[in-house]
C-alpha cells in the first residue's frame, strides 16, 4: 500500500502541532513523526484529497500560526528507510530499551532489550504512549497466560508479554505488514509464544484473555470496548493507550458502560495510559 507523507511546519509548534496529530488522527492519518518545525503525517493514498483534509483542521485560516506544508506520495517499498531514520530507542525507566537491529547492544547496558525493525506504526507519541504501555506491563506482579495484543503494530507489547511470562499470546492488525513483521520481530527475540492475526476485532474468535493491550486511537479504542468486554476474562486487565490525557474522561465514561472500572492513569508529555479491570459479572 503507498501512503502520503504530510510535511506541516508550524509557528508556534506548541502547543498546534499536538492539536493538529490529534485531529489528522480523527480524519484517518495513522502514523506521525514529531520533528523540529511542526509534525510529518502519514496515510493511505486511498484518503482521498489531503487538503480539503487540512480545511478541517486548526492550521486552517488561523491567524494565530504560521503554517506551510507539503504532500508527497511514497512507495511501500520505502517505508523502512523513511522509519529508520527517524527511530530513536525507547527507553522506559532504567529496565528497559526497546532498539532496532542498527543500534548497538552495548549502549544499553543493564537493561532488558526488544529489538525490533521499526516500521510505520511507530511515529509521533510511540515514545510515550510504549513507555506508559511498557510500564504498565513491566509493574505486573503476575502476567497472566492469555495475552491479546490488540493493533500489535510491531509486536513491541506482546513480545515484552511474553518475556514477563505470558504463554499464549494473540497479536491482531489489520495490516498485513505488521502482522509480519511482527512475526519477524518475536523470531528476532526468541519468542515462541506468539501467534499472528490479520484482522480486526470480528476476527478473534476467542475469548478469557487475562491481558488485552491495546495502543490504538481514541476512536478505535471506544468502538472496540464492548468488544474489549466479550474478550476479556472476569477481573481481567485492559490497558489503553494512543490518546491525549484530554481524552481520559471521555474514555473513563465508555469503558464504565462497557463492564470496565478505571484503576489507574499515567501519562508522558500530552500523551496517557489507562490501567483497567474487568468488572466480575
């Protein structure tokens, strides 16, 4: 699948280019890469015109900022060198880095390590919303067997998962890439647990997951919650992340409904993380 690259500068870049990520988000952009001037965003071709898009926006006709930008369409194939350059190792505390194959084990000392090979998943956010994701995962006292790894991107969480103990774990996208690679990265990582599914939430046929991750998007989180709740076994754990600490509430109020009660909050930056337990019915 090609993608467009949205290239938007922005004067101020605080705090516009946090609002304009969420935004693009709304209107189907999937991936974002922060940079020194404003913000690069990335979709499918298939989105249709980008600049009626952008007449939507805060960028449009405000005369508080300063804005240009520009379009460009990329292959595929180039998705690799594009992310490359642009990834930089998460490091979450002082226990883990989470690195690709071209960094240097050796700079990481002491830590516990994922290598991964990024691809598109990763972009603006994915060093706070994986280290809240991360966190939560690493502070489990227990990891339960049965893992959903919901929008598993590059197979950071259910990899991590599987090294807290997890022994059945189920990574769900709905992009073809990422479920192979994500494959590729739990082979990378010696991780033998872990099971690939190319789909959305109508595709998972099974239930009693004791741990559902899921660092999506708002939308896609509230529409995937009663789901989430079918899923998910009595007293199981759902951790939520991909959206702003302004969206909390929102989430907190369509979780509630869908069988869910709120036990924790962490955020990074603008970025939050959920904490949430299946109410035993």
């Amino acid at each position: 699948m090609d993608y467009f690259e949205l290239t938007v500068n922005i004067e101020p870049r605080d705090p516009w280019s946090d609002i304009l990520v969420a935004e693009l988000a709304e209107l189907g952009f999937e991936s974002f890469v922060e940079t020194d001037l404003g913000i690069q965003a990335y979709a499918p071709v298939q989105i249709g015109d980008v600049s009626s898009i952008l007449k939507e926006t805060c960028i449009h006709n405000n005369a508080e900022i300063q804005v240009d930008w520009k379009l460009e369409e990329i292959p595929h194939q180039n998705w690799n060198a594009s992310w490359e350059e642009s990834f930089d190792p998460v490091l979450v505390d002082s226990r883990l880095a989470i690195i690709a194959p071209f960094h240097e084990v050796s700079d990481f000392p002491d830590r516990e390590l994922i290598v991964i090979q990024p691809q598109m998943s990763f972009g603006t956010g994915h060093h706070q919303t994986t280290y809240l994701m991360s966190q939560f995962v690493m502070d489990l006292e227990e990891m339960p067997a049965r893992v959903l790894d919901m929008g598993t991107g590059t197979g950071v969480l259910a990899i991590l998962a599987e090294k807290k103990g997890a022994t059945d774990i189920l990574a769900v996208d709905i992009e073809s890439w990422s479920v192979e690679n994500t494959i590729e990265n739990a082979a990378r990582n010696g991780c033998t647990k872990i099971r690939g599914l190319l789909g959305d939430i109508d595709s998972i046929e099974e239930k009693d997951f004791g741990v559902i991750l899921a660092n999506i998007n708002k939308n896609v989180l509230k529409r995937h919650l009663p789901d989430y709740a079918k899923l998910c076994s009595n007293n199981g754990l759902l951790f939520l992340s991909g959206f702003f600490t302004s969206d909390v509430s929102e989430l907190e109020d369509a979780a509630k409904q869908a069988g869910f009660e709120l036990l924790e909050v962490r955020e990074k930056e603008t970025w939050a993380s959920m904490k949430l337990k299946k109410v035993e019915i």
